[in-house]
C-alpha cells in the first residue's frame, strides 16, 4: 500500500500547480474543489449495485478482493445478511416472473425528482420533557436541475408496538482481527440486495402491523450562489414520541432511497460514537490507508464503526473537532498574493477583494459537499444521527489551524477575519444545520432546544454555539465551544461559562453523568518547555525559518512568521496563557459535580492518538493513605482522547517517547485543590497484541463506543484502535466512569 516516492511527486506537483495560478478563458481562476451534483443512486453516500456483480457486467475492474472470511462468518452469513452472491438470490428470486423481479430490484426514484449536491444528513437535538426526540435532516439540492413543485418532502415511518429485534452477531467475535458482513442497506456497496426490497433484517418483512408516519416539508434554510447555479440547502425538523422500547426510524425524501436510523426508549440510555480528526493531512497520500477491499483510505475505520453499528445500532454520532481538514483553503488561487505576502504587516494589512470573498465560500461550500457525500463517512451521517462541535482544522469554520491563538492584530485582519468567519457560518450550515439569519441567536425560542448562547466571538460576527443534550434519563453531554470566543489569552468568555453552568444546574436530579466534550484534551502532558523554546525570539531554527535559509521556510507559519508548532500549542488548555482559566474551570466542575451528585468526565480529540488522562482526589502521603475509590470521588474525571480517524502520519516515535515520558510526570498545578492528575496506562498491549510503544497514548487511527451499564451505572468507554493499517478492524480498551456514590 505505501508508496515511498509519492509524497515526493505530490510536493512538486502542488508547487507547481498553485505557485501561479492562472485564469481560465472566463476570467475565473481554477478553484482548488468544485464538484457537481451526485447522480441519484450515490444518496446516502454509496451506489446501490441494481444486480449481484454490477462491475463486472458494466465490463469495469473489480475492486480489490475482501480479506477472507473467517470460518464462523460463512455460518453466520444467512443470519446477519441476505446478502450473498449467486445462491441467496437465485433462491429470492427463482420463482418471480420478470415484472416481479423488475419490482424488486428496481433502485426508488425520488418524485419529483431532486438533483443533490449532499446529504441526507441526520442531527440529533435533544429529548424534551414530554418525552418527544427532537432532531433534523438536511439535503443540499442544485435549483437547476430539481423541481420544487410541491416543496421537497421528507416522509419517516415507524412502529411503535414492535421492539427491535436481538441482532445475532457480537463485537467480541471480531476484536481481533475477524472480518465481518454488513447487514443490508440501500447505500452499502458490499450488499446485494435491492434497496426496494421486502427483506429487512434477519428475513423480516418492514412492514409491521401498527406503523405511525409522518411528513414534513423542507424549510429553505439557505442559498449559495456559486459559478454553477444556486444551490438550496432544505431542513427537516423531526419529532418522534419515544416508548417504551428502542425503535427504528425509516424515512426517505420525495420517495426516494430509503434510509433509517434508531432512536433510545424514553427511559433508556443512548449508546454513541465518539470521533475527531476526520481528513487527512496535506501531503498525506490517502490510499496508503486503503486495505484490501475498500475503494478509498477513508472508509476502513468508517466501516469499523458502521459494523458495530450494525451489531448494535449507535444513537447518536459525536464529532470532537476536525469532522473535515480544510487548511487547504489557502491554496485557493485568488488567495495566492495574500498567502506569498513575505512580510507579516503586508498580511496584516491585506484588502479583502470581493473575489477573494467569493473564493472562500465556494471552497467551505465545494469541500463540505464533497466531504460530507463521499463513502462510509456520509453513510454514518445519513443513519447515525450527529452532535457536532468545531476544534481548529476547519471543519469547524476556523479553517486556519490554531485560529484565535494568534496575536491580537493579525486576528483583526481583515483576510483571517473572514476566513474565520465563513467558515464558522458554515460549520453551523453544514454540521449544525443552524443560519443565526433564519434562527436567531435567543436560545430560549429556537428551532433546536439543546443550544447555548454564550458571549460574542471578539473575531466573528456569531456568538458561541455550545449544546446541552439528553442521551439518556442518567447521562447528558455539554458541547463546549471553545472555538468561537477564543484568543490568545481565552478559551471561552465568562458569558459563556454563566449560560453552560445555569443550564447544567437546571439538569433533572436523575442525572447521575454529564460528559464534557472538549475539542481539545485538558487532562494532558505539559509542554511547556517546548512552547518557551519555539516561543523565543533567540531560537536560531525560528530566525533561519523567517528568512528561509538551510530550507527551513517550513519551521514557521505563513501568517505571522512564528514557529509552525506554536499556535498549536498556545491553543492547549495546559499551555502557559490558558493555564490559570483551566483549571478555574476543572474547579468549577469539581463543585457542581459536589452540588449535583453528578460524576463529570470529558471526551477530546485532536492531538492525533487515543489516550485517558484522570483527575482525582490527591493522595499527599501514599504510605500512611490510601487513595479514595472512585464511586466517593467527586474528583474523579477521566478524559477520553479518541483522535487521528484519517489523519497526519502516525506519530514519530520519538514523540510518542517523549508525550509518554511527560505521561508519567507528576503535575502539581492543582494539588494545593487536593487534586492529583495523572495519565492513565491503559495501552498494556498494542492492537495487534505486542508490546506498546507507550503504555499512556497510542498513535493509531481511532475511534470510541460508549454506553451506560444498567447493573453498575458506570459509563463504559470503548477505545477501539486499529489493528492493521487499512484493513477495518480494531481492538477495545476499556475505561470506566464510575456513577457517583459520595453522600
């Protein structure tokens, strides 16, 4: 799969590309990503094949062969599937006449006909106190080539008398290195069978005897005006009345494919997914993460997560940070001149022309289309409802990496502002489905019940979007957002800190868990001897880097000449700016958790491996004390770190070395709070069973299952890591979150 002398091609071929960019004969520049509308089988993120081998009747080249089977999958293959080439069908359809047949397999066609550029997308709100889920579906139509007479219209049906049926297959019978079947689904290219169907899972016909269906029409939520058209975006808002039991939601949009996702009963805890970092580096070449039988290197981990959805169906899908990279925002043509400026005031000092203006929105709008479609990653968004929050890369809108970190002036240029300011906009058109121009900005009359308005960003014209939401009668989750307030010496403003906490200390009393989800880690090791040494105006390697001798142009960023690594740094909760406000706020949590009867625990990302770090209560003398268990510590807060989905390259060893070897120094910031933090060495073995390079963090792709356990009440924390490159199969490690048992 790796190729050594691709990178080397990659650099040239992109220097040569974007160093001068030219006009075409229209007078526009050659955009970095344009992409039309999807043709109508690909909704939902893949092709439904119309019959058993599509590729080799359409005289096309198979894709590389699957990993071979695992005896126990051959037995269990007519349980979990009617997937099956050759016999299965044969047996399906032997005694159906050609109409019939037709009828079957015939692909839904949406009528009237919409052209899409993405979705569906599914996003989960909250649960309100009648006991109603309440959540939303978007899709993104072309105007020139839909018809929107009558309005497009999403249908969803459901049976409330039928319980969910016992899925045969269990993730134990995989952890190491088994291969698996996906259960059927119109979107899944490794499924054979028809989207119109009458089969669903495990033979049963979908159709139940006490069906309830409702229909919504889509709200124009917003219109992109781009080289190409106008472009729609529709919003669906969703209420289902929750019963007793879990149920499936099938749904389709002007009759087309139709898709489903599940929904918890009224008094059952949510199971979800949790991610971060979902892109790729630049320089990255993609396909050295395609194993044997995926079509891109995005999809293996994807389709991980899709296979234990298929087991046991995740409620909701929580993106940490990152959901998509688009630092390539910068190689747009008609930014070039700002982005070769050598010097930091001509940047500072740059006038945003209008096409500049439209540029940046076509790239957020072009990007998030393609991204947001494309494989396992739109089918996970089109089944598994999403919680999004926004970290640095861009996908959450701050599409320079460590944006609010930088100084104070080049943060009020008029070029980083909008940068910064759009691609907010549209992390709350694409991830949020949220236009503050449609919906307001009063959180207590608006169309999504779990938002949070906190104070104005000091460099986008929106104010912080956090979200408080229901996953269950014992566990809620905080979305912080530590992304729109941000500067160099704040994460988040007292106006945001005072809404989250009233909202919090207005949560039920049934709510033994609240899970802070944070797009970067705050239990972590220290580097502060990093950031002094690239902080310094003595360092020779920054001083060379400016005047780009030895060519180390690349040891400082295009912004503002300083060390490439220490906007990422300064963006760290434990960096030296942010210290005093981080731990006020683990502090804080520590007295509400007190107050409430509450066990508090974060779940981060971005820092490209998987990890737990831990708060808890201090033990200043280990000889003659004992530590306090951890169901009576109300300190006791584990930090779960899933990142590098689709990343950077893996970790150099010698940074996993040296962020192990800070894992294991004592911190004593909070000890004079009685509060000891330490990093837990949860990684005893690698995935593929042999001897960690670290015990405290694991640099490979990741992503992370959580449920609550109804005999213990721990919230169970599932850290599934990859085991081989490529190949779609991960390894569990588990952390637990004790319920709270202090009187």
């Amino acid at each position: 799969m790796d190729n050594p002398g691709w990178h080397a091609r990659h650099r040239a071929q992109k220097a040569t590309r974007w160093s001068q960019p030219f006009r075409g004969p229209d007078g526009r520049f050659q955009p970095v990503e344009e992409v039309g509308p999807m043709a109508e089988p690909f909704v939902g993120g893949f092709l439904p094949p119309p019959s058993p081998q599509p590729d080799i009747l359409r005289g096309r080249t198979p894709p590389p062969p699957l990993p071979p089977k695992d005896p126990w999958s051959e037995a269990s293959r007519t349980e979990s599937t009617v997937s099956g080439p050759g016999n299965s069908l044969q047996s399906l359809f032997a005694n159906m006449s050609a109409v019939e047949r037709s009828k079957n397999l015939r692909v839904a066609r949406m009528n009237p006909y919409l052209q899409f550029m993405a979705g569906p997308l599914l996003r989960y709100d909250t649960v309100d106190e009648r006991g109603v889920w309440r959540g939303a579906a978007m899709i993104v139509t072309a105007d020139a080539g839909s018809v929107y007479e009558p309005l497009p219209t999403l249908t969803y049906h459901w049976d409330p008398s039928r319980q969910v049926g016992k899925l045969k297959r269990h993730v134990s019978s995989r952890m190491h290195g088994k291969s698996f079947d996906l259960g059927p689904h119109p979107a899944d290219p490794l499924s054979t069978v028809s989207p119109a169907s009458p089969m669903g899972e495990n033979g049963e016909y979908r159709e139940g005897p006490d069906p309830e269906q409702r229909s919504v029409v889509g709200q124009e939520l917003y219109v992109y005006y781009g080289n190409g058209g106008t472009f729609t975006f529709w919003r669906f808002m969703i209420e289902i009345p929750l019963t007793s039991h879990e149920m499936k939601i099938n749904y389709t949009i002007n009759n087309g494919i139709e898709l489903n996702f599940f929904v918890p009963g009224r008094n059952q805890n949510m199971r979800w997914a949790a991610y971060s970092c979902n892109g790729f580096s630049s320089g990255v070449n993609s396909d050295d993460f395609r194993g044997p039988g995926f079509k891109s290197g995005y999809d293996p981990v994807w389709m991980d997560l899709l296979a234990h959805h298929a087991e046991e169906p995740f409620h909701a899908l929580v993106g940490g940070g990152d959901q998509l990279y688009c630092d390539s925002i910068i190689r747009e043509p008609e930014l070039q001149d700002w982005v070769t400026q050598t010097k930091p005031e001509a940047k500072r000092n740059y006038v945003l022309s209008d096409e500049m203006a439209l540029a940046i929105d076509r790239f957020y709008f072009n990007h998030y289309c393609q991204s947001f479609r494309s494989g396992a990653f739109a089918r996970a968004n089109s089944t598994i409802p999403m919680l999004n929050m926004l970290d640095d890369h861009g996908e959450h809108a701050y599409e320079i990496d460590g944006f609010g970190s930088y100084p104070d002036d080049l943060m009020q240029s008029k070029v980083f502002c909008t940068i910064g300011s759009r691609g907010y906009f549209f992390f709350l058109l694409f991830q949020c489905f949220i236009n503050i121009e449609v919906d307001g900005i009063d959180d207590r009359h608006h169309p999504f019940k779990s938002l949070v308005i906190g104070g104005p960003g000091p460099y986008i014209p929106f104010p912080s979007h956090s979200f408080l939401t229901w996953l269950g009668p014992q566990v809620h989750m905080l979305l912080l957002d530590c992304r729109a307030e941000r500067k160099l010496d704040q994460v988040c403003s007292p106006a945001e800190y005072k809404a989250v906490f009233s909202r919090m200390h207005a949560l039920p009393r049934t709510v033994e868990h609240v899970v802070v989800q944070i797009g970067i880690p705050i239990a972590y090791p220290r580097m502060v001897f990093l950031e002094t040494a690239l902080d310094s105006k003595l360092n020779p390697l920054v001083a060379l880097g400016r005047n780009g001798s030895m060519g180390l142009s690349g040891f400082v960023n295009k912004f503002n000449a300083d060390a490439e690594l220490l906007d990422d740094l300064n963006d760290h909760w434990t960096a030296k700016h942010h210290k005093k406000e981080r731990n006020w706020f683990v502090l804080e949590l520590q007295k509400y958790a007190l107050a409430t009867h509450s066990r508090v625990s974060f779940v981060s990302g971005d820092v490209h491996c998987a990890a737990v770090g831990l708060f808890k209560t201090l033990v200043k003398d280990k000889k003659k004390n004992v530590a306090v268990p951890p169901p009576v510590d109300h300190r006791y807060m584990v930090n779960v770190v899933t990142s590098m989905f689709h990343v950077d390259p893996q970790p150099p060893n010698g940074v996993i070395t040296m962020v192990s070897t800070l894992s294991s120094k004592t911190h004593r910031t909070l000890h004079h709070a009685e509060t000891d933090e330490i990093m837990v060495p949860i990684f005893e073995k690698d995935a593929d069973g042999t001897q960690p390079k670290s015990k405290y963090i694991m640099g490979r792709r990741n992503w992370c299952s959580v449920h609550w356990e109804p005999g213990s009440g721990d919230l169970v924390w599932d850290l599934r890591v990859e085991i081989k490159k490529g190949y779609g199969q991960t390894a569990g490690y588990i952390i637990r979150s004790p319920p709270p048992r202090w009187n």
